[in-house]
C-alpha cells in the first residue's frame, strides 16, 4: 500500500490539551488508520525561520513541520490566506482584500514548502493536500519532476465565479488547482461553482460531466466528498465525559435551567452576533422561557492578528453584554459567553446535555459541530439542531430545523419550536440525521478519497467523456 504524506497549512503534534479543529480531527483520523507523513507549518512565526523540518514521530506517524518568518506569517497567512482567500471564498466581499505583494509572497511559501517537502518523498508515496493554503502547491512540485499522485480537498466553500472574478489571480489559481490528480469538494454546489470556474477560465470544452476535467490531454478528476465524523467515538467521548467533573459542574451551573449549547472558532463567517440577536429576539417575543433557558455560546479565538477578527471580537463582547444587561436576574445569565478551548471529550459531554444546538454559520464549508452534535445526543431522548441552510451540513442533516442566519425572527421562531417538540419527533428526526452520519462518517471520507487517488484515472470513469470531441470544440470555439 503506498504511504500517504498529508500536507496541510496546521500540523498539530497530538499532546494533551490541545484541542484540535476541523481539519487537523479530520486528517489526524485519515494518518492515524493508514500512518504516513504529515508536512506543514507547526503554528510558529521566527526570525529566521527554520531552515529544514522539524521531525517527530508519534504512533504510526511522522511529523515534519516547518516555522514561518515573520513576513511570511504577515503577507502569506495572515495576508493572502485569511484576508484575501478566506473572506472571498466565504463571499464576505466587504473584507476581501489583494495587494499583490501578499500574492507574491503565497507563491514563495508554496514554493518554499514544495521545497522542503522533495526530499522527504519516496518513489510510492501518494500527496494529500489540504485547503486554500496550498492551492498552487501541485504546480509547484510538478515543476520540480514530482510524477506521485496528487490529490487536494478544499474544506471551505467554492465559490461562484461571479463572486470569484473579484480576485485578480483567479485564472491562474485555478489554472494551478489543474495541476493535481484530483480535487475534492466539501458538497456538490462546491463542486459546481469549480467547474462553471474552469469552464470560465479553460473553455467550455474542457468540462464534461461533473466527474472529470480534460487538461492538454490529461485528466484531472474532481468529486464530492463530504467530512464526517467517527460516530462511535464522539458517542462514547459524550458519555464518558457526562460523569466527569467539567460537565458535572456545568450541569451545577445551569441550576435547572435548559441548555442551548453553540461550540465555534471566532469567526465572523460563523454568524454568531445574529445567533445573538435572534437570543436576544426569542427572549423577548416569548418572555416564559426567561429563566428557564440558558445559552452557552464557546468560541475560542482564532485569527485574532487579523483585523477583522479583533472587530468580530469586540462586537460579540458588546452585544453578550448588552443582552446580559437587559435581561439577566439575580439568579440568571441568560448568555454565557466562553472565550476558551475545552478537551474535546468535555465538549461532546456538554452537547449531550443539550437540548437544543445552535450552528448558523454565514457560510460553512462543512460544520462538524454540526454532526458531532448528532452524534453526542442520547437516542432515547436527543436534542433538536438548529442548522443554517448555508452549511455545507444541511446537505445531509435535512432533519434538523433549517433556519437563514440573516433572519433573526425566524431563528428566534426555531428556538421556540427546538424547545417545544415532542419527544417523538425529536427521535424520529434524531434517527433519521444519525442514518446520514454513518454514511458519510469520517473513514468514508477519508477512504473514498484516498481510493479515488490511487486508482489510475481509466479504471474510475474519470474523464469519461469523448476527450477527441471536447478538443474539437475548442478549437472550434477558437475559430468562431
Ligand atoms: P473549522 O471552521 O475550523 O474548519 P468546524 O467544522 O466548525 O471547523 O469544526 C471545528 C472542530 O473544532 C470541531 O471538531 C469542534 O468540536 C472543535 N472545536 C470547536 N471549538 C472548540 C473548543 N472550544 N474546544 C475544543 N474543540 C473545539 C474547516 C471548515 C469547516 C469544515 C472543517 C472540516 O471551515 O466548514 O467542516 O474544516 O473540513
């Protein structure tokens, strides 16, 4: 079996207490079952930076990481990555910057990674890239005579090209995301955003099907591959961690009031002062559940360099604030509003204990949350989901109650209704969601797309379309 090297911008060493986001839980699950490499920046920003990898083995896996300069951390990450490609590909236009200077300096990390990365592959490695961090980084390996299989999974959205035409590099980004073996989306809609690009930027011709691209000859294939959870895990993690002290002393806290959990990395794309607001709404039109109920929001910070996060920051604070202001009792807090990390065990102890969960991102590649909150609940008497139609989760939760996360009254309205269903359908919506997590759980995701890389691009149907008559077609089009 070939060894699999999983690139990706976060690489984080498994050490008690860290509390690893969506990405890293996904990839670790895909390097732990198979074992291999996994390359890429270790969080750290010096002058100068590392001049080869850092190497540590753990269990079955190898860790290589590098650090970041202080200029590379500036104009790359915080630059190109979390001001150019994250906002756009969230369609938060309003934050969207480019300064070409941080392009140039997205190509030289890429560069410099690819670099680092030559040495340490072997003649049967299979390259799994991750995210928007690396959207060249095929090119640049091919560049320097890398022949393995190279695969990329984009974990946020893709987006339209109408919103995407923004971004005066467009055409050449996507031009490089060609240079892999296969690029893998989080949902079909992503999917087609990247095909309607490609038809855009290469012609019409170049896209048959929605299995296949044709480039000089070549085919790039392309799928849907939603992430999923380990359901079993996060079950067991739940109720093991309902008897610990952590929950037990929530639990305490809550003096019989009803929990509302929301668990998210402070993001502006995951909605949270609307999530507020529409609190704040249901307070208001419904006054009995003043008292009754409380909302746990945990968001611990992210990005906070970024300015855009710091605003994000201030403007929670405020309005948490303002909410507590007006309508907290003596002997109530009607949001509790947590700014820290918790071992992921706990958390999944806290979601079970809730009976309503709230996700209402802006905008959501996928949203674990999401399904880990399925997966926490108890069978016999689970909680409601409240989930945004823009998760790339309501694909597959269409049991949860569905709300827009610009319209706080009709979120305020599914407080209500996730607060006041019947047992019944609480159980039969709780099954039915459980049903769409299996399918799709975490070793799905990861084997079909590993599978899919391995496979030589005839035996999968990929590119299944006449290549001969897509290439008359462009040189048609060229004539017309
Ligand atoms: P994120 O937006 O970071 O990642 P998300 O899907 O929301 O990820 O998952 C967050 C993960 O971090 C969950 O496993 C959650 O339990 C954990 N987590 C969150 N807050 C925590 C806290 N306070 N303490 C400990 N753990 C915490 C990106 C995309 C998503 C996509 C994922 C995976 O933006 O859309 O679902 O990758 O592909």
């Amino acid at each position: 079996m070939s060894r699999i090297v999983a690139v990706s911008n976060r690489v984080m060493l498994p050490r008690r207490g860290n509390a690893p986001g969506g990405l890293v839980v996904g990839v670790l699950a895909a390097m732990k079952s198979r074992g291999g490499l996994w390359f890429g920046w270790n969080g750290e920003v010096e002058d100068p930076c590392t001049p080869e990898p850092t190497v540590h083995r753990r269990d079955n896996v190898t860790y290589a990481t590098l650090s970041l300069s202080s200029e590379e951390s500036r104009d790359y990450y915080q630059g190109f990555c979390n001001s150019t490609l994250w906002p756009l590909f969230h369609y938060f236009l309003d934050g969207f910057r480019f300064h070409d200077a941080q392009y140039e300096s997205y190509l030289a990390v890429n560069r410099r990674f690819a670099q680092h990365l030559l040495p340490l592959l072997r003649a049967d490695d299979v390259i799994w890239v991750h995210d928007y961090h690396f959207l060249p980084l095929a090119r640049q390996l091919r560049q320097s005579g890398v022949q393995l299989p190279i695969g990329m999974f984009l974990h946020i959205p893709f987006p339209h090209i109408d919103s995407l035409r923004v971004l005066p590099v467009h055409a050449e980004l996507i031009d490089s995301m060609l240079d892999f073996d296969l690029v893998g989306f989080q949902t079909q809609s992503d999917l087609d955003a990247f095909l309607a690009a490609v038809r855009v930027v290469r012609g019409p011709g170049s896209v048959a099907g929605d299995d296949g691209v044709l480039v000089n000859g070549r085919c790039v294939r392309v799928g849907v591959f939603p992430i999923g959870v380990d359901v079993d895990l996060v079950q067991q993690e739940a109720l093991l961690a309902q008897r610990g002290e952590p929950c037990q002393r929530m639990i305490r806290g809550l003096i019989g009031k009803r929990l509302m959990i929301g668990v998210d990395r402070l993001d502006y794309s995951k909605g949270l002062v609307q999530r507020f607001k529409a609190y704040e709404q249901f307070l208001e039109s419904h006054p009995q559940a003043r008292n009754r109920v409380t909302y746990i929001q945990i968001a611990p910070l992210s990005r906070s360099d970024v300015h855009a996060y710091a605003a994000i920051r201030s403007e929670l604070e405020q309005t948490a604030g303002r909410v507590n202001g007006r309508l907290a009792e003596t002997d109530w807090t009607p949001i509790r509003y947590l700014n820290r990390n918790f071992p992921h065990g706990t958390l999944m102890g806290f979601m079970r204990n809730a009976p309503v969960g709230l996700v209402t991102p802006l905008r959501d590649g996928m949203n674990l949350v999401a399904k880990e909150f399925i997966a926490a609940q108890d069978p016999s008497d689970p909680g409601v989901l409240i989930l945004s139609t823009l998760a790339g989760a309501a694909r597959e939760l269409t049991e949860a109650l569905q709300v827009n996360p610009y319209d706080i009254r009709g979120m305020a309205d599914a407080m209500e209704r996730a607060f006041n269903m019947p047992r019944e359908e609480r159980i039969q919506r709780h099954e039915s969601m459980l049903r769409a997590l299996r399918r799709n759980d975490v070793a799905a995701w990861h084997s079909r797309f590993l599978e899919l890389l391995c496979q030589p691009a005839a035996a999968t149907g990929g590119c299944s379309f006449d290549a001969e008559a897509s290439r008359r077609a462009s040189r048609a089009r060229r004539w017309s």
